[in-house]
C-alpha cells in the first residue's frame, strides 16, 4: 500500500458518516415526493444531528451511555477492517458485536418500549447476521479467500474484458446482502425493532440530545459499511471502470431500498425469523451447493 | 531437577490433603488443608511448565517403582478395588445398568492383565499439552476449591466433600500424564467416583438420581475405554500413548479401538446423545458444577481426543463424523440453550456447545484446526469457571437460581453484575480467545467441502450463543431507578472475589497477550504431531494463515467505550439523570421477565430429535470403520 492509497482510505472513512447522512436525505426527500409533498432539505439529517449535538445533556443511567459508545466503535472498527482490506468474517461477526451493544445499551434502562425493541433486535440478528455470514462463505469458496485484498485479487468471472465482476457468479449472496442491509437500515418491511409508531423508537427510545447524536452517528457508518459490503461484488482490475461499478451497483441497490420501503407495510418479527429461514437460508444452501459441485467440476 | 518430585506433588499430594481433611473433620484444618493443597498444586503446575519449557519437548518419567513402591502394580490393584467398589455401588442402588457396565469393564481389563504385564515405560510423559491440562486442573482446580471454603461453610459433610474434591484434582492430573493407558484408564474411572459422590452430595431425591445418570452415562464410556485397551494391545502392539501415536496401522480394523476411546470421550465430555447426565449435575453444589464444567471431568473426554487426534487423523470417515457430532452438539445445545430460565442450565448447554466446537476441531485434524481445539479448551475453562463461581455468588448473595431472579442486579449487587457481564463477554466478543478460537473453527471448516455443513453450525450456533447471553445480560442490567438513599450493598467475601477477579483477570490478560500464550503453550502442544502451529499474534494482530484480526485495536476500542462516557458522565450534572419514558403509565410494579421462547424453541422437544440423530451419527462412526 502507497501513500495515496492510504490516504484515499482515511479519507474514505472519514467520509463514510457523510454518505450514510446523505442517504437518509436522500431518501427522505424521494420518500416526500413520492408521497406529493415537499420534504425536507437534503441535508435535513445533518442539521438534525447539529441541533442534537447542542441539546442539553439529559440521561438515564451511565451504563447505557457506554454501550452507546461501544456500538460506534464496533461499527467503526466494522468499517475500518474493511477499508484494511480485512477479512470478511471478523467484519461481519464486529458489525455483529454492535448490534449485542445497541441491544445491551437498550436492556441497560428499565423500559418495556426499549426491552421489546432490544429484543426483537437481537432476533432480527439471530435472522440476518448468519445469512449475511454464509454470503461471505460463499464468496470465500468462489474465491478462495475470506481476505478482501485477495478477494479483489483473485474474483475471477470474465464478463467483457472486465474480469470480475462477482455479482454474476454470485446472484443469490447479492440478494441476501441487499436483504441484511434493508434489515440493518431499519427500513420497512424490516423495521421491527425500532417501530417508531409501535414502541416509540425500542431500542432508541431512552437517547436523547448529544448521545442520539452518536447513535445516529453510528447509525450512518452501519449504512456505510453495509454499501461498502454490496460494492464487494463489483470490482475490476481497472480502477475507473471499479469505481463507476461500485457506485452504481450501490446507486442502484439504494433505490431498490426507497422502492420496498415505500411500498411495503411493517413485518412482525417472527415473520422475519420465517422469511429468513424459509426463503434466505435455502437460497443461500442453493448457491453454496452449486458452488460446490461446479468447483468439482461436474458442471463446466 | 527430576520431574519425579513435582508429579507426585501434582497428583498424590492433593489425594494425601484430601485423606487427610477427611480424618481431621473439623472445618479449620479442613480449610487449611485446602489452602495448601491449593498453593502446593498452582505452584507444581507452574514448575512442570518451566520444566517442560526448558527441555524443549516431553519429558519421559518412569515410576513403575518408586522408593521401593511397585507403583504400576499398586495401581493395577486400586483399579480392581474401583471397579468392585462400582459393582458395590450398582448393587446397592439396585441399578441395572450400573452392575452390567461395572462387571463388563472387569471383563476386558482383568484378561488383558492376566495375559500381559501392565507396566510400559515410560510411565507418565510430560509435554506440553498435558501442562496445559495440569495447568488447567492445577489453577482454576485450586480456585474453585478455594472459593468452595466459603461456599460450603455451613455444609455438615464438609470432609467427605473436600476429600472428593481434592481427590478429583489429584486423579485428573494423573489421567493427563499417564503415558500408560491402563493408568489413564485408572485415573480416568476415578474422576467417574468423585464426580458420582459430588453429584450426590445433598443426598437428595433429585441428587441420587443424577448422580446414578452421570455414573451409568460415563461408566458406559468406561466400557468403550475398557474395551478398547486389548484391542489397541492388539493392532498396536502396545498400550503406551507415545508408541500408539507413532504407529500408523495398516490394519482398517486398528480404528475399532480409536472410535472406542472417541466413544469414551464423548461421554466424558456430555456429548450429544450423552448430554444428560451433565444438566443433572446441576443439582451439585455450585463449586461441584464449576469443576466439572471447567476444571476437570468435561475436560478429560477432549483432552483425550486432542491427544489421539494424529490417530484419528488416520482415518478420514472416523474423523469427518467425530467433527459432524461436535458441529453438531454446538449448534443443538446453542438453540437448546435459547429456552432455559435456570442459570446452571444455560450455562451447561453452553459447555456441551463449546465442547462440541473443540471436538469438530478435532474431527476437522488440520494443525490449524488442532490450534483452535487447544486455545478453546484454555479459554472456555477460565471463562467457565467464572461464569459458574458468579452463579454460585448469585445463588447465596442474590437468592436465585433463575435467570429472572438477576433482574437488575445492576443495582442490587453492582460488583456481581459487572464480574457476569464481563465474564459473559469473555465468552462471546471480540477479540477475546473464545471467539477467536470459533472464528478460527469457522473459517477452517470452509476449506474441504464435506466440511461445509460444519460452517452452517457454527455459524448459527455463534449467533443464537450471542442470543441467549445477551439477553441474560438484558435482565442483569435492566437497573431500576436509583433511590434517594441506596442501601449499601453487602460486600462480597474476599474468598469469593479473589478466586473470581483472578479467572477475570486471566481471561483478559491471556486474551491480550495472545503471542506468548501460543508460542509458549499451544505451539509446543501441536507442534510434536503436526508440525508449527499456523497460527501467530505479535499480540497486536492475530494471524492465521486465512485471515486475520486486529486484536489490540479492539482492545484499545473497548477501553475508550467504557472510559470515555465514565469521563462524560463526571461532567453530567445530578439534574440530568432523568426517569425513562413511561408514555403515561405507572412502572413501580414492571416485572421485565424477558423473552424465552419456550413455545418456539422447547429443549425437551428438541433433544427428542437431536437424540436419534446423534445416535445414528455414533452408529455410522463405530460402523463406518467395516467399510
């Protein structure tokens, strides 16, 4: 790794709040028109979190302030290994960590609203975190490596010059990383446990002021990393044709989200245990198997 | 220095302090007995592992005879005694099952000892996986026995229980030098006797009854090791451990016994179809638990197959479905666990798992996976241990064996509560050893592709152990309102913490400075078989030859997430700490109680099916050998 490279990847890091905030906006403002109404600014999420930086302190108990922070930085560390060109699992089981954190921090305050969020917030992983895993198995049997430089390296699907695109090999892990991210952007149908018209925000609903700040904060590099997670599978040896790629394979996953979001209605949460097992995990079985058997060579 | 000296300390001064608290009955000699006990076995273990260290590999140590003693024939005649002493116990419990295992393991052994002589040379080899073990045993043994002065102080059999205890350390280091299996056999059916009579302890309906199970369950595996002694005599050639190893047996048939003593080890180890007999043990007193899930017995099944793991290795089917039944014990006991109120039970569920992980590391007989199988066995002892000394405390400071009874135990007893959340997260977080250990399971089972139905166990097993603990911990921290004048919480006995913040202080310490405890204890252990261990830390990365982690810059994460809102909070005046939201209703009287899923997840129904499946595997792998 260079100079350049290295800083390319600080600055990236750096930026990644910006995007998740961006999106948000974004995403508020479609969701408005859609909707035939003005929204707000672009930046709404950004002068929100200013304001909330601002607001006097006010707190329930100090230990749930300490998972708060402990959710960040596992979410960070999440980010940072995967801009290190880490390995995928300890990626996956540290974003994981946070979501113990973010449901640790809400059983860390004598709230039913916040202990039913917590709680179906760890369901919501107990579904998601082991489909989101097993898509990292799969893209580790295709390409023989849990290390993303490797990984990068080594993807080979030649598809027009462009020699790998692992999007294509891989269809069935693309959609289970777009369905963990839907999950993890708390977005419908899949916004169980902070269903703010249901149980007040659950596992949000005791932050307030500067430390909701932080976990929105938070809450933005997830989003980040999680769109960094659906880049994995476009990259290519030529680094503009590898950008514009990324870019557009996320472009095009986050209108997807804004679709389903908007026209789709709040799941319960054993719906989502169901849906994972029944629909996510057999899927993924499909391709692990196919995977497989086409690495021994029966199918060409 | 010879090693004679600090084995005996290791393995009859313990039995000689247990003999001797029982003559003495009165509870101060009993308690400095075990004092000593204590401090003579932690520093031997100690000595055998500079020992070890300084001659570079195993130590060979013949004492067929010592100071005159014909020790091997000594033994030979104290097994007999067991195994009447069984048939005794069998009789009058008027238990079927317990006189036909009793008298069908005489069978096998007392021909084998008239045809052959029972001395091999050497005696007891010392390396340094059976430091690891003797350190394992030696250390968290003598803490838990430490903190059982306390805990049992106002028990009426206290001699008969610290003689069984101290004899249980004591046969435990013996089981993990022998060189001669016959020995190992011996030391082995001992621990079988003591963990009977501690099961026992409270003479109790409920007592007896699960202290027959876990004699009949492992008696059974008694029969398996028992049986397996002549045949391994057969295709071997020998019953020294050393000299097995070294033989690769042209023979298919040779397996037979290695699939035997696997057997054995499975139900030494509460493997799945085998698990009963250790959710019985739970009615022991809580020191009793502590050692058999941490210490010792549980241990001695995995020990075992680490050991013989080259032999296993040999065999490719015997060892593919020894890692299917551990996989799968992993992932059944983990979404068993999900369902359970009582601690102890959760807490059990969660030792048959990380067993099974150590057991599928074994199957799996890769260095790399041989690594994993070793650092899980080190790290789940501490954690363990801790886990099950903090029950105990919870039990007579907090009054409960429930799970919902910890509810905001935050408030009541703050230092508890902390000590089990930082235990908990020892178990489970990163990038502490026991998760580096499954992770390093995980990402090993996905290199062969039979493997690959491994991967799916462990996966959904980490999760749905992330699950339950978590929301364990959701009821401890789930703290009230403080009010105006808190009481002052009762202290803790310093015989309670001392034991408990020293297991703490080791699960951290060895998980941060992970380098040496690999190349000082898990290298040298693998490295005989399998040649260097191919995993490295430099204690601020950890690498394994498929990825790595950023260990110490977790570390430092974790720091600044606890001390940096600690700092916030001093600023944060006393008027900021406001009551939660309460939408208008009144929360004096909120019973929190938590989610167990009883309805969806029932672990009754569960082990209905987990059972036949196991057996089924256990069938293929003694039958697979035929093919």
């Amino acid at each position: 790794m260079n100079t350049i490279d290295i800083a390319i990847r600080i600055l990236l890091f750096v930026l990644a709040p910006a995007f998740g905030c961006l999106f948000f906006g974004i995403d508020r403002k479609l969701t408005a028109r859609m909707q035939n109404r003005v929204g707000p600014p672009l930046l709404q999420p950004w002068y929100d979190f200013k304001k909330l930086m601002g607001k006097t302190e006010e707190i329930v108990n100090h230990i749930h302030l300490v998972f708060a922070f402990a959710y960040v930085a596992f979410i960070m560390l999440a980010l940072g290994i995967f801009l290190m060109d880490g390995d995928l699992i300890v990626i996956c089981f540290s974003l994981g960590a946070s979501q113990v954190f973010l449901a640790l921090g809400a059983f860390s305050v004598r709230s039913p609203y916040s202990h039913v969020g917590a709680h179906r917030h760890l369901l919501q992983m107990v579904a998601v975190e082991p489909l989101l895993i097993l898509a990292a198995v799969t893209i580790k049997l295709q390409t023989g490596s849990f290390v993303l430089s490797d990984i990068y390296a080594r993807s080979t699907y030649p598809f027009f010059g462009i020699n790998t695109i692992l999007l294509l090999s891989l269809p069935v892990a693309f959609f289970i990383v777009i369905l963990a991210t839907i999950v993890d952007t708390q977005k419908s149908p899949f916004d169980i446990s902070t269903a703010h018209s249901e149980i007040v925000s659950g596992t949000f609903v005791e932050y307030s002021g500067p430390y909701l700040a932080i976990t929105k904060l938070g809450h933005w590099f997830e989003l980040s990393l999680l769109f960094a997670f659906v880049s994995i599978f476009f990259s290519s040896d030529v680094l503009w044709i590898s950008i514009a790629g990324k870019l557009t394979l996320d472009f095009a996953v986050f209108l997807l989200i804004l679709v389903i979001d908007n026209s789709t209605a709040r799941l319960t949460i054993d719906r989502l245990v169901k849906f994972s097992v029944r629909i996510g995990l057999p899927l993924i079985i499909i391709n692990i198997v196919l995977i497989v058997i086409s690495s021994m060579g029966v199918i060409a | 220095m010879s090693a004679e000296i600090p084995v005996l300390l290791a393995v009859a001064f313990p039995v000689l302090m247990g003999i001797l608290c029982y003559a003495l009955r009165n509870r101060r000699s009993i308690a400095a007995l075990s004092f000593i006990s204590s401090a003579v076995l932690i520093a031997t273990s100690l000595v055998l592992f500079w020992m070890v260290r300084d001659n570079g590999g195993g130590i060979r140590l013949d004492m067929n005879e010592f100071a005159g003693i014909p020790v091997s024939e000594l033994i030979m005649v104290l097994d007999s005694f067991l195994m009447f002493y069984f048939l005794y116990i069998g009789i009058k419990l008027k238990n079927l099952p317990t006189i036909i295992f009793a008298v069908l393991q005489m069978i096998p052994l007392f021909w084998f000892e008239s045809q052959h002589q029972g001395a091999v040379t050497p005696s007891f080899y010392i390396d340094s996986l059976a430091v690891i073990m003797v350190l394992i045993v030696s250390i968290i043994g003598s803490l838990i026995v430490i903190y059982a002065i306390k805990y049992m102080e106002h028990d009426k059999k206290q001699a008969r229980f610290f003689f069984f205890m101290l004899l249980f350390l004591g046969a435990m280091n013996g089981a993990v030098l022998s060189n001669n299996l016959l020995w190992l056999f011996f030391f082995w059916e001992v621990t079988t006797l003591c963990c009977y009579a501690l099961i026992r302890h409270e003479e109790t309906e409920e007592a007896i009854k699960s202290a027959t199970r876990a004699l009949v369950v492992t008696l059974g595996g008694g029969v398996a090791f028992a049986l397996a002694i002549p045949l391994i005599f057969e295709y071997f050639g020998s019953v020294s451990f050393i000299d097995i190893l070294a033989i690769s047996p042209a023979l298919g048939l040779a397996f037979i016994p290695v699939a035997l003593i696997a057997l054995a080890a499975f139900t030494k180890s509460a493997q799945i179809p085998f698990q009963s007999w250790l959710l019985g043990a739970m009615v022991a007193p809580t020191p009793v638990s502590a050692l058999l899930h941490s210490a010792t017995m549980v241990n001695l099944g995995v020990y075992v197959l680490i050991r013989s793991a080259p032999a296993i290795g040999l065999a490719p089917w015997l060892s593919f479905v020894i890692a299917v039944v551990g996989g799968f014990t992993f992932f059944v006991t983990a979404l068993m666990a999900v369902s359970q109120v009582t601690i102890k039970r959760v807490l059990a569920y969660s030792t048959i798992g990380n067993l099974g992980l150590i057991v599928m590391c074994v199957g799996i007989n890769t260095p790399l996976s041989l690594s994993a199988a070793i650092l899980l066995l080190f790290f789940h002892a501490m954690s363990k241990a801790l886990l099950f000394l903090s029950a105990g405390v919870v039990d007579h400071e907090g009054h409960t064996k429930k799970i919902t009874g910890m509810e905001g135990m935050i408030r009541s007893i703050p230092v508890l509560a902390v000590t089990v959340v930082a235990a908990v997260m020892t178990m489970m977080m990163l990038p502490f050893g026991m998760f580096i250990g499954k992770w390093v399971a995980l990402e090993v089972s996905t290199t062969r592709p039979e493997l690959l139905l491994l991967t799916g166990f462990v996966i959904f097993g980490s999760v749905l152990t992330s699950l339950y603990y978590t929301k364990w911990l959701g009821l401890v921290l789930s703290a009230p309102e403080e009010p105006e004048h808190p009481p002052k919480p009762h202290p803790l006995s310093k015989l309670y913490t001392i034991p408990m913040f020293t297991l703490l202080a080791g699960a951290i310490f060895f998980s941060v400075f992970m380098g040496p405890v690999i190349s000082e204890l898990i290298g040298p252990a693998v490295a005989p078989y399998y040649g260097l261990t191919p995993m490295t830390s430099d204690n601020i990365t950890f690498f394994t030859p498929m990825g790595w982690v950023p260990s110490l810059l977790i570390f430092v994460l974790i720091v600044v997430a606890i001390f940096l809102p600690l700092k916030m909070f001093k600023s944060i005046p006393k008027e900021a700490v406001k009551p939660v939201y309460r939408c208008g209703e009144d929360f004096e009287q909120l019973r929190l109680k938590g989610f167990f899923y009883e309805r969806e997840v029932p672990d009754d129904r569960i082990t209905r099916y987990a059972n036949p499946i196991a057996v089924i595997l256990l069938v293929i792998m003694l039958g697979v050998i035929f093919i």
